[in-house]
C-alpha cells in the first residue's frame, strides 16, 4: 500500500491493520486512527497534526521529516520507532493506566530512535528510555519527568532549559557542550580561579 501527497481522510485507516505501507508527504490532520495498527510502515515527510490516536499502534515505523508536534501520546504504542529528522514540538510521552484518566504507568521507549528530531517542548513522562539515541536532537525547554534514561545518548544534543527531575541518570552520555547546557540549567556557571 503506498500514498503519495494525499490527505488521509477522517476515517480511511480507522481499524485498519496496515504492513509495510509507504506513506510519503501525506497528511493526517484530523485523521482518526482508532483501533489501527501499523507495521514496518514508512512516513516520510507526512504531518500528523491533529491527528487523533486510540489505540493505535505502530511497530518498527519509520517518521523521517515527519511532523507529529502537539500530540498526545498516551493512547498509541510505539515499539521500535525511528524518529529521527522528525519534529515532536509540544507534544506528550506518556501511559495512562487502564481505567484512569490521572494515573500515569510506565511507557517503553526502549529501542526508539529520536537522533536528529526537534522535541523542544515536549514531555516524557515515566518513559523507559533505556539506550535511546537521542544525539544531536533539538531538546530546550523538553521535560523528562520520572524517566528512566540509563545508558542514553544525548552526544550533541541541544539540552538548554531541559528538565530531568526524578529521572535516573546512569551512565548516560553527554558531551562537553551537553554538560556545560545541564550544569547551566541547575544553576551553574563556569568560574575560573582568582
């Protein structure tokens, strides 16, 4: 299945089961993708605004260029996800538990990749973030609230203003220029001896 520059329709992939599709400059705004999934699917330069995700999951997918900011995350599943070059501005990592409107459970975003992708203003919250790439990503302003990001790569990542509050920190990779940003955002300076 490939679209090419087509705006997804409100409902065309609602429940749909969808594998190895290609999904190039397409738009989803408005799109309900209740009850979807899709697997080692490609979307490349495709928007996602205002799309609406319940129960939707996607497997080993590709978002290269792709726009999917001012989400939320909580209702889909992201197994293998490779977000690289995408921008996820304002948008919410998080899993709700079942049943609860307010009680927030663990999210596995363990084998994602987010390297290269803008995530300014966007939040994780209690994410398994285990060895995720997250090198040369656009993170200012980004909160990552209770996650666990043991062993992640934030090698050139831009971290001014990001919060890592409550999270697990264990050898997790920052360059120099990442240590000065995080030492920054804690409230220190570099002084030199008198």
């Amino acid at each position: 299945m490939n679209y090419k520059n087509r705006k997804i329709e409100a409902t065309e992939l609602k429940g749909e089961q969808i594998r190895e599709g290609k999904f190039f400059g397409c738009r989803f705004a408005g799109t309900i993708l209740k009850f979807s999934s899709f697997t080692k699917c490609v979307f490349e330069n495709c928007d996602f605004t205002g799309v609406i995700l319940e129960g939707t999951s996607f497997e080993e997918c590709h978002y290269q260029g792709s726009k999917l900011s001012n989400l939320d995350f909580a209702p889909a599943v992201f197994i293998k996800a490779d977000f690289r070059e995408s921008v996820i501005e304002n948008s919410v990592f998080q899993h709700m538990k079942a049943g609860s409107k307010d009680e927030v459970v663990r999210y596995d975003l363990r084998e994602c990749l987010f390297s290269r992708a803008n995530l300014q203003n966007t939040i994780f919250t209690k994410c398994d973030l285990t060895g995720v790439d997250f090198a040369e990503a656009k993170l200012s302003g980004a909160i990552f609230d209770r996650c666990k990001l043991t062993k992640a790569r934030f090698l050139g990542a831009d971290i001014l203003g990001t919060n890592f509050e409550g999270s697990i920190i264990d050898h997790t990779e920052l360059d120099y220029q990442g240590f000065v940003q995080y030492g920054n955002s804690r409230g220190f300076v570099i002084g030199t001896p008198e």
